[in-house]
C-alpha cells in the first residue's frame, strides 16, 4: 500500500508541476510537435510497451543522464511512468535543474493505453 506521506509529496508537486492530457500527447505528436518524450519507468517496465518515439531513461538516473536526450532548458519535455506520480516528481526535478518547459503525462502509460481509441 501507498504510504500517504508519498501521495502528500505528490500532490505538492503536481502543483509545481505542469500535466498534459493522453489526448493532448496525441495531438502534440500527430501534428508534428517538435518537443522531446522521455518514459522514466524502470528498465523492466519497458518491454511491456512504451509510447512511440519516447527516449527510455529511468527516474533513478534521469537527472543524471537528461544530456543523453538534452542539454537545452527552453526543449520541451513531456515525461511518463506508470500512472503520472514519478513522472511529475521527475518533472520537478528537472525543473529544479533549470529545465522550464517539462510536462508530465497525467495518468502515465496506463491513462495512455485506457484512452486509446478502440
């Protein structure tokens, strides 16, 4: 079970954080968005699916390896993990490493394939 302290942390960055809709990402990629995904879900969560186009870099090293995807702090960014809490504590990190266009993906990987047109 979810330690409520986690759910508290998470709900305080969710609102220094930025969050995008599955909907949104759709949109943002079909138009041909220049902007750069990253799924910070750990390495073994990959195999099972990811979002097409997302750089893979998990949310124990992202702030170390971001560089492997940019080193531009106007780029936007848009993170997902699972369900949207890594992936906003992730963007508050680099947020507070003077990245200042990132987005979370409200609901992660599960909201994305849940919204999948049928």
């Amino acid at each position: 079970m979810t330690m409520p302290e986690f759910k508290q942390l998470v709900d305080d960055v969710k609102r220094e954080v930025r969050e995008l809709s599955s909907d949104d990402l759709r949109r943002m990629k079909s138009t041909g968005e220049d902007f750069s995904l990253i799924d910070v879900r750990e390495s073994e969560d990959w195999p099972k699916g990811t979002i097409p186009g997302a750089a893979t870099i998990s949310r124990g090293v992202l702030e170390l390896n971001i560089d492997q995807v940019t080193t531009d702090k106007d780029r936007k960014l848009v993170l997902y993990c699972g369900g949207g809490s890594r992936s906003a504590l992730a963007a508050y990190m680099l947020q507070r490493m003077g990245f200042r266009n990132v987005l979370s993906l409200a609901g992660g990987y599960r909201g994305w394939k849940d919204s999948e047109p049928k």
